[in-house]
C-alpha cells in the first residue's frame, strides 16, 4: 500500500516502517 498524499506523520512513519 502506497500513499501520495501524506498529511499526518504518523502515516508518514507507517508507510515508511512499511517500505
């Protein structure tokens, strides 16, 4: 799962912890 629009870090950090 791949997000563009990033406007709360803590999505930011779940995307990242999930790359």
């Amino acid at each position: 799962m791949q997000h563009l629009t990033h406007k709360d870090p803590s999505e930011i950090r779940y995307c990242r912890n999930n790359s």
